[in-house]
C-alpha cells in the first residue's frame, strides 16, 4: 500500500533540501508506506499540513489527523 497526504486538492511533496513543499500532481507527491511514516510528517511540520489528512492510494480511504 501507499500513502500520500492531501487536503483534497493539494498534495505534499518534499524539496531538494527536505522540506515541506506542496504540488497539485499526485504524481509529484511524496508516497510513504505505512499510515505512521506519513502521521509523523504531518506531525513535523504541522503548520504547513494544517487540514491534511492521510489518503490510501489503492483504498481512497481517508484518514484524518488531529494536528496543530
């Protein structure tokens, strides 16, 4: 399974340097492969993932993430 975070219209992808950056495509978007890998991203950066939630790429199951 793979995993990515979105706000529904927005993806997270990481920079060059290994930060925070998002893109529209989910192509571009970071795919983590356990629903904890991507909790901790969401968890790191919670500014910058405000109202994103965990999406399963093969599901389409949601799941949110209490942050900030």
């Amino acid at each position: 399974m793979a995993y990515v975070l979105t706000n529904g219209h927005l993806y997270i992808k990481m920079s060059a340097s290994g930060g925070v950056t998002k893109t529209d495509s989910i192509m571009e978007a970071r795919k983590y492969m356990t629903t904890e890998k991507a909790r901790e991203r969401l968890e790191k950066a919670p500014a910058k993932t405000k109202g994103y939630y965990i999406l399963d790429m093969d599901t389409c199951t949601k799941y949110q993430v209490k942050n900030g």
